[in-house]
C-alpha cells in the first residue's frame, strides 16, 4: 500500500500494490526517449528486484522485463593538490564499494582514460566464502548485505578518466555505495 498525495487535484488517495514497494523514483521514460522530450514519470521498486511504471500497464508492469540501472561519472582530471588538471596519472585499480548479494547479479564497468574505453563485466554475487572456522561455528566474509568491494587491476596513463556502471537484467539488484580511483603521478617530462 502506499500514500500518495496528487498536486494536481490536491487529494490523497491510497494505492495499492501486489508487490513490497522499497523505492521511488521519478524519471524520464526510456521507453519514449527523445521523442516526448524526457517525459518525467513515476516510478517503483520492488524488493524483488523490478523497477515499476507506476501510472502504465507496459513497460515493467510484466515482471519480466528490466530497466538499466546507469551511472556515470563526469570527466574527472583533479584527484589531489599533487594531481591536478594538468598532471598526467598512471592508473593502478579502481575499486567499487556495493552492498553484497546472495543472488546473481553482475554489473559492467565502462572506464575511458583520455577517450580509450576499456570495459569489465563483474559479479557482485557473494556467498560468504569461508575463511575460517570460529568457536560458534564456521565465519565468513562477506556476507549478504555487508558492504563489499571489488577492486580492478586498471593501467595506463591518462589527465582525464570517466567510469559508467551499467547494471542490467531483471530479478538482479544493484546497491551500489562508492568507488575509488587509485593512481599516482606519471613521470615528468
């Protein structure tokens, strides 16, 4: 169920849903793209992992078919006051903070160091893997709903770097919390 307040005729109204709705967002259509001008939308998340229109019957309204979760970042040239604009960069990792998942879900990391695109598809499934046995029982590390990590072995030199995660597919989820860029200054000329 949810509460929703309509500005437009200055009413409540009850809604309700045939799902647990964990979030909302209003967006432009992908669907309609360019042609409506980014029509602006509301949409819901599920727990179980779909992106709802919430006022159409097409889209996601299946249960079948999900949306691209994208994420990108502007061109990024300062990292520090030793690695500024002007300073070229050698890449060394790029490391992406996410909550862990029990369920298969993967995502893909474009990065584009001065225009060369370099992409990497990974998991962020985790099953605890075990790493010791503890006097209560067998410990692992991570488990479902930690905060985990994956770091990307990444080089070569750039002054510019961009990244755009992409996570897609239905029943797949995606909680992502940072990222981090690791370089150090190239040599001078």
């Amino acid at each position: 169920r949810g509460l929703i307040y309509n500005y437009a005729l200055n009413k409540w109204s009850l809604w309700n849903f045939s799902y647990n709705v964990s979030a909302c967002m209003i967006a432009g259509d992908p669907a309609i793209g360019i042609a409506d001008h980014g029509r602006r939308r509301l949409y819901l998340g599920g727990y179980d992992g779909i992106v709802r229109a919430a006022d159409s019957e097409y889209l996601v309204d299946n249960n079948t078919e999900g949306i691209d979760f994208r994420i990108k970042t502007p061109v990024i040239t300062r990292l520090n006051d030793q690695m500024t604009e002007m300073t070229e960069k050698v890449s060394q990792s790029i490391t992406t903070f996410f909550v862990a998942n029990a369920t298969a879900s993967n995502y893909t990391l474009n990065v584009w160091q001065d225009g060369r695109l370099q992409t990497f598809t990974r998991s962020m499934q985790v099953g605890g893997a075990v790493w010791g046995t503890a006097v209560w029982g067998t410990a692992t590390w991570p488990s479902e709903g930690s905060v985990a990590f994956d770091e990307i072995p990444l080089d070569g030199k750039w002054r510019g770097i961009q990244l755009e995660y992409i996570q897609t597919g239905a029943l797949q989820d995606a909680h992502f919390t940072g990222f981090a860029i690791r370089a150090v200054p190239a040599e001078a000329f």
